[in-house]
C-alpha cells in the first residue's frame, strides 16, 4: 500500500483497473469503495478524494469504458481493406463486454445516482453507444466502397442492430448467466456477407 502522503500515479485508471478485477472475480455486489481501494492496494480515502462518491466513481467508471470502446470504434475506419470486416467489427463490438462489462452495466443500473450520471454526462457529449454505433457505420461504409461488403448492406442499418443489441444484452443480461458475446459474433457474421 502507498504511504498516507505519497502522491499515486494514474490513480483513476489503478482503481478502475482494480474495480473491474473485483466484479470479475466476486461479482458487482462485492463492489464497494472499500473492496477498490484494498484490490488497489491504496489508502482508503483516495477514491474518494478523486471521485463525488462511490456512485460518483461508478458513473465514471463506465463512461470511461465507453469511451475506450468509442475510440476503438473510430479507428476502425483505418483497417478498411485489412483483415476481414467481420473481425474487425467483432473487435469493437465484443469490446463492450471486455473487463466486466456486464457485471460494471448492471452495477450502474442498480445505483440510480450513477446511472443519472452516465445519462447527463451522455446528454452533454461524452462518448458513448451513438458513437460507437457511427463509428461503424462509416466503417462499414468503408467497407462497402471497397467491394468487401455487397452493396446490399445498409451500414448505418448494421451498426444500429449490433450496437443495439450489445446494448440489450448488457443491460438484461445477469452474473452467471450464458456469455452473450457469440450470440454478438453470430449476428455480426450473418450481417456482414463478404462483397461480390
């Protein structure tokens, strides 16, 4: 544990690193500021001198896990041509179910000031499913143009029907339960036929 005092670098990320550890091994109902800061091995008051509360810390939490999964999104449009665009697009994706995503979405969904948080911050532009979702419209535009999609596909189209449905099986899905993701790679595999 770092002496009382000693600053502690990349402090969010340590302890959302450390919150993501603690959902996957024992479940969101073993999440408390206490289980993060012991997981991050940290003193105990340091989440909340960086974050407005535990609910505080949860909303920030997932919105910067969607903020990851949107960058990961608009990079995809740099692979256009390379790889296969159904892998491609299962990278992104599956990554919305990556470090506890399930576990860390109904967490948010149980905590309503957390919740009321991710929604306002949404509101007012932070990266989240929309952009996500026209990220992979313009890449599967992309992929259209090149011929490795037939001319068929409606992008925008696909990208609401993949995002969407990550979005349902985050939200209704619960711990112990099947893992969603090839329910995700089958639908992303029957939308995206290779081109002509």
């Amino acid at each position: 544990m770092a002496p009382r005092g000693v600053a502690t670098p990349d402090v969010r990320e340590r302890l959302f690193a450390a919150a993501e550890r603690v959902v996957e091994r024992d479940g969101p109902g073993a999440l408390t500021s206490r289980a993060v800061t012991t997981e991050a091995g940290c003193a105990k008051g340091l989440l909340h001198a960086h974050f407005a509360g535990f609910d505080g810390f949860v909303a920030e939490l997932c919105l910067d896990r969607f903020a990851k999964t949107a960058a990961k999104a608009r990079a995809l449009t740099g692979t256009a041509g390379r790889g296969t665009v159904e892998r491609n697009l299962n990278a992104v994706a599956l990554a919305l179910f990556d470090s506890g995503g399930l576990a860390l979405s109904g967490l948010a969904l149980s905590r309503p000031a957390a919740t009321l948080a991710i929604r306002e911050a949404l509101e007012k532009g932070a990266p989240g499913f929309t952009e996500i979702q026209d990220a992979i419209a313009e890449y599967l535009t992309a992929e259209r143009k090149l011929g490795r999609m037939a001319q068929t596909v409606d992008p925008p189209s696909v990208a609401l029907a993949v995002v969407g449905t990550a979005h349902h099986l985050l939200m209704t899905s619960r711990p112990g339960a099947a893992d969603p993701r090839p329910l995700v790679a089958r639908l992303v595999s029957a939308l995206v036929p290779a081109g002509e």
